[in-house]
C-alpha cells in the first residue's frame, strides 16, 4: 500500500468535491431539522430488542459534539465520535485541495493481506464499540 499525491485524472471520480459536498449538506439538513424542532429519530432495533444497535447513541453524539460536549459525545457512541472527527478532518483536506487546486491524496497498491487486515480491523471496531454500547445500556 501507498500514498500517492497526483493531479486528477479526466473522468476520475472526485472524491473530495463530492463527499465534502455530501457532509455539508447532512450538517445543513440536520441543523434544520433540530432547528425547526422535529423530535430525534428513535431506534427500531432498541424498541423491539432492549438492546442497542450498532449505531444507537450516534445522533445525540453528533448533537453534543456540535455544542462542544465532546467527553458527553464520546459517551454516547466512541466510533461516531471517532467518525466524526475524522469527517472534519477530510472536509478541511478537501476544500484546501479544492480551493488550491492541488493534487490529490489516493491510498494505491493494496496488497490482498492488507485489504483483509483492514476489514478485520474495522469489523473488530464495530464490534468493541458494539460491546461498549451494549454494556452502557442504561443510558438509552
């Protein structure tokens, strides 16, 4: 596996003007729906089961992260938190190479080895922040 940083190919796919339109606009239709005072979207899966799923926690994580509650966010849901982090960081790499036309980062060559270490490792995220959701239950 490599990092790479090149210009962007004609017809390429862009990854960065897209995702970081896509982010913006979920920031802008979730501002407006708690700005116009819709009540949060409850779990299917919690009210049926008791138990929380895979990303119960993950909208008030948001919402508390918005306000600057980070520790109260990391408490509802670590890997949204972690998620959500790492989506600031990627929209503020995509509007300085967008707005500096600079070439772009692109992970190239990965060996089948580390495709599989990097399922692993993102399955074993999901399932440890699962195990931390369902053992903080009470709070849902």
């Amino acid at each position: 596996m490599r990092l790479v940083s090149r210009p962007l190919a004609p017809k390429e796919f862009d990854h960065e003007l897209v995702w970081l339109s896509v982010s913006v606009a979920v920031l802008v239709m979730g501002g407006g729906w708690l700005w116009l005072g819709l009540s949060l979207p409850h779990c299917p899966f919690l009210a049926v089961t008791g138990y929380p799923c895979l990303t119960c926690g993950a909208t008030r994580c948001a919402i508390a992260f918005g306000h600057g509650h980070l520790l109260e966010a990391w408490g509802w849901n670590p890997l949204a938190f972690v998620a959500i982090c790492g989506v600031i960081l990627f929209d503020i790499y995509a509007a300085i190479v967008l707005a500096a036309r600079w070439p772009r980062l692109r992970v190239v060559d990965w060996t089948r080895l580390e495709k599989n270490i990097f399922r692993v490792a993102v399955v074993g995220l999901i399932v440890l922040n699962w195990i931390y959701l369902l053992t903080h239950r009470g709070q849902f």
